[in-house]
C-alpha cells in the first residue's frame, strides 16, 4: 500500500461529494469511505501487531541476558 493513499485527502473526498448529485455517486462514495477506513483500521492495528512483536522480541533478549549474568 502507497503511504500517500493512507493519508486523508480532504480535498478529494470534498471533490468526490460535490460529484455525488445523484444516489448512485452517493452511495458510492459512502463506499468509498467506509472501505478507506477499514484500509486504515487495517494498517493501525499491523502497526500495533509489529509494535507487540518488537516488544516481545526485545523482553526476550533482555531476559536472555539477565540469566546469563546470574550463572
């Protein structure tokens, strides 16, 4: 996914309402919208999941040490 696609653009998403005169552009734009958020949802929580993983793989390490030091 392009980092650039992840950002909000405002002024597209204004531009996409002005468009939407009719039922069908309006209901696509709440799909639109609704399957951004989900993109974005989705790249929030890998984020969290790398974080987690980080985090764990550096307790590892650090415990790893500290038994050694104590032998």
């Amino acid at each position: 996914m392009d980092r650039q696609e992840a950002v909000y653009d405002h002024n597209r998403y204004k531009q996409l309402l002005a468009e939407a005169v009719d039922e069908t552009r309006r209901l696509e734009l709440i799909e639109i919208m609704i399957r951004e958020k989900a993109r974005d949802r989705l790249e929030a929580q890998r984020a969290a999941d790398r974080a987690a993983m980080t985090a764990m793989t550096v307790a590892r390490v650090l415990g790893q040490g500290g038994r050694r030091g104590s032998f």
